[in-house]
C-alpha cells in the first residue's frame, strides 16, 4: 500500500495560476481551479505564511491576501513570517534604544535617513496607540 500525498489541482490543471492582477478572466479560472483542490487550504496557509506576493493559492489572490494583512484578518493559526519593513523597525528601536545616531542608524542599515525618521515616528504612534488601549489604572511595564 503507498501513501501518496494529495496532488494540488493546479498540477494538471493547464491554468496560468500567476495572473495579472487586472486579468479578471484569468483570475477567475485560477480560483475555479482552486475550488476544486484537495489541499486548498494548506495551500492558502502556506501561501500567507510565506507572503507570497504573486499568483492565486488556495483561491486567495494577490490582491486578498494583501487585504487580509492590511486589515489584520490573517487566521491565528498561520505563523506569519515578519516583513522586511517590521525587521527593519524592531532594528531601528533596537539601534534608538541604545541612542544610536539617527543618520548611524541609517548607514548601517543601507537605508536614508528619512526612512529610519519614518520608522521612529511609526514606533512612537505604536507606542502611543498600546497606551491609549491600556485599561484605567494599569501602570504601563
């Protein structure tokens, strides 16, 4: 007896599963081929947690995943890989912490000093907005 693996449909499916996104045709037979996949759920949870930029998986396009992140509405379950701009930020408070230059911060990382002003501000409206949340009379650690 062999245990195969379920083969995704978009194997055999003779479908272009990297559309255009202004391909409304395209797009549409991408996700029917999705519909009728075995695995279209792993393949959607893998596709989020790698964020994939191009191409239908699991029947989400590029433009529904990228919703989905922006409005927060990736399912817990997914292990979602940081992006380059959240690493870039967390080395950018890192760096700050340790009251490093703003224009030093900038050329270790390769990137202008007008980004890493960007980055501090967004740090400081995110720190701000976690205060505002914090329920009366909890002191902040």
């Amino acid at each position: 007896m062999t245990n195969r693996q379920p083969r995704p449909a978009c194997a055999t499916a003779g479908v272009d599963m990297y559309p255009a996104p202004s391909d409304d045709l395209g797009t549409a037979r991408a996700v029917a081929v999705c519909d009728t996949c075995q695995i279209r759920q792993a393949c959607a949870d893998g596709a989020l947690a790698r964020r994939e930029q191009w191409g239908v998986w699991g029947g989400l396009t590029e433009t529904r995943r990228r919703s989905m992140f922006r409005h927060n509405r990736v399912p817990a379950h997914i292990v979602r890989a940081p992006s380059p701009a959240m690493i870039r930020r967390e080395e950018v408070a890192r760096l700050a912490g340790k009251r490093v230059p703003t224009e030093a911060i900038a050329a270790r990382l390769g990137v202008t000093v007008d980004l890493v002003c960007r980055d501090l501000q967004r740090l400081r409206s995110d720190r701000q907005a976690e205060k505002q949340q914090e329920p009366a009379g909890t002191v902040a650690a």
